[in-house]
C-alpha cells in the first residue's frame, strides 16, 4: 500500500459547509456551528476523492518525526494566533525554567512545536505507539518503535489530558499517552460519499463511533469530515477505538537501561508485556 498523506496544515472538509447562527457544539463560547452542507466540495472532487483511502480521524494533537540536531525528535503542534500577547507568552516562556521539564518549542512553518517526554525514549531513540497488530486487523498492539521508523511522519497524542481524554486513556494520578501514527486506521465499510449516508454510518454503525473521517488523496491531498460537521456530537461514551482487545509488545529486556522511573510510561507497559485487555481504558499499571 502506498505511504498516506501526512498532516501539515488544516484539512478542508468533504462537502460544502455553511454557517449557522447557533452557538457551538465544539468549541466553547464559539455562537456560531460550522456545517456541511450535501454538496461536495469542489477541492475533494480535483483531489479525486473517490478513489481516496478513508480512514479514522483520531482526536488528539498533532506531531511530528523529523531530524533535529541530527537525531530524531518528536514535535507537538500548538496553535497559536499571531498576536501580540501570545507571541509575548511564547517568548517568555523559552526564557523560563520550563524548558527543562519535558517540553522544547521550536518555531517551524510559522506554528509553535514542541516534543512531549513521556511517549518517547530519546536515548535510545523509540516511541510508544497504539497501532494495529500486524498478524490481526482486529487487534490493536501498543509497542515501541524506532524513532527511525517514524520519520517525516505525522501522528496524533492521545491520552489522560489531551482534549478532554475522548478515549478514557489512564487517570490523573498515572496519565497515559500513545502516539496513533495518521491513517493507521483504515474503513472498510465506507458508505457512499452522500451526506445522509454518512450521518446513518456515524449513528448507527458501530465502525462509525469516531471523532470523523479523513480520505487520503492519491496526490497527497487530505479530506475530512469531522461529526460536528454533520450535526453530531463528540465525544461520545463508547468509541470505536475501545470496542477493540489490545496486547502490550514492550520489551525493554535487550536494553542495557533500567527504565525503573515511577512516571516512566517505558517502565509501566515493561512490565505488563505480552498481557492482552479488553479495551484501552482496561489498562491498568501495578504501581
């Protein structure tokens, strides 16, 4: 199968939206919802959208594998307007101590990037990753990849405290992040491209309880429809994620290091290797 496209900037939807004079579903104190229309947009027909390859939209924060000081690094997309007062934040804050606490923003195309400690081992260069096991489809495997493995890849942060935590992920007291490379969940079962079509799949389709879809184009181009979109709502109680078992594949044994740090996420899934769960949010450290 040929290499998705990878998530550098904003992705236009399917269809044709327009605004409503309502207040929103998405984000707080937005008095206007964005929706789709039944038309599809003429940036998904160029992008010939209907030979795309559809797959999940998982909701977390961007990142990005890329060569940094001649080692990998993984770089987490933060938004921000270009005003005055933030850039002003932005500035103070790489002059703080909170550089050394996890966290190292860069500027790159014009966004603020930075990486987060607790997926990644630099050391020896591997991230933690949720993706589907590669003997069964219908299994999820969360393992540790070479960094090498990832690179000038885009994938999405999942986790305890990001975006309100769709998938249940951990708690407070242990948080629990994965990295979901993009694309990595493929739809089989894609009703037409049809605006009422679509709406019944994400209701009454057990495949549909997702954040939304996005179709990757055959010349990179990205598609998506979010279920705001559609007039739906997220997040919802039982994801399609978490209706799947997922078996933990982290073996630090040939490692010549003690991942032995209580906040380690390296040393927690070490140590429950090979058991398998029911679903994400089973998945309970011994600590």
């Amino acid at each position: 199968m040929r290499r998705l496209g990878s998530v550098q900037r904003k992705m236009p939807c399917v269809f044709v939206t327009e605004v409503k004079d309502e207040p929103s579903a998405k984000r707080e104190h937005q008095p206007f919802k964005v929706l789709a229309t039944e038309t599809v947009s003429h940036k998904a027909l160029d992008a010939d959208i209907y030979s795309a390859i559809p797959t999940e939209k998982v909701d977390g924060t961007c990142c990005y594998v890329t060569t940094y000081k001649d080692q990998p690094y993984l770089w987490a997309r933060l938004d921000r307007k270009p005003n005055k007062k933030a850039d002003k934040r932005f500035k103070n804050f790489l002059r703080s101590k909170e550089n050394s606490k996890g966290w190292v923003p860069v500027e790159k195309n014009n966004k603020q990037y930075c990486w987060h400690s607790s997926v990644v081992n630099y050391e020896f260069e591997i991230a933690l990753v949720l993706k589907h096991h590669p003997d069964d489809p219908g299994l999820l495997e969360i393992s540790a990849v070479p960094l090498s493995d990832l690179l000038e890849q885009t994938l999405e942060l999942i986790g305890t405290n990001i975006n309100g935590n769709p998938y249940g992920l951990g708690n407070k007291k242990h948080p629990l992040h994965l990295l979901v490379p993009h694309g990595e969940f493929q739809i089989r079962n894609l009703p037409t491209l049809k605006h009422s079509d679509l709406l019944s799949w994400f209701e009454g389709c057990e495949e549909g309880k997702i954040e939304g879809i996005v179709w990757h184009c055959h010349d990179g181009c990205l598609i998506k429809v979010h279920r705001h979109h559609l007039g739906l709502c997220w997040p919802i109680p039982d994801t399609y994620i978490n209706s799947k078992s997922v078996i933990i594949n982290v073996n630090l044994n040939k490692y010549d290091y003690a991942f032995d740090d209580t906040k380690c996420l390296f040393s927690h899934f070490s140590k429950i290797n090979n058991q398998k769960f029911g679903r994400l949010k089973d998945i309970i450290f011994d600590v």
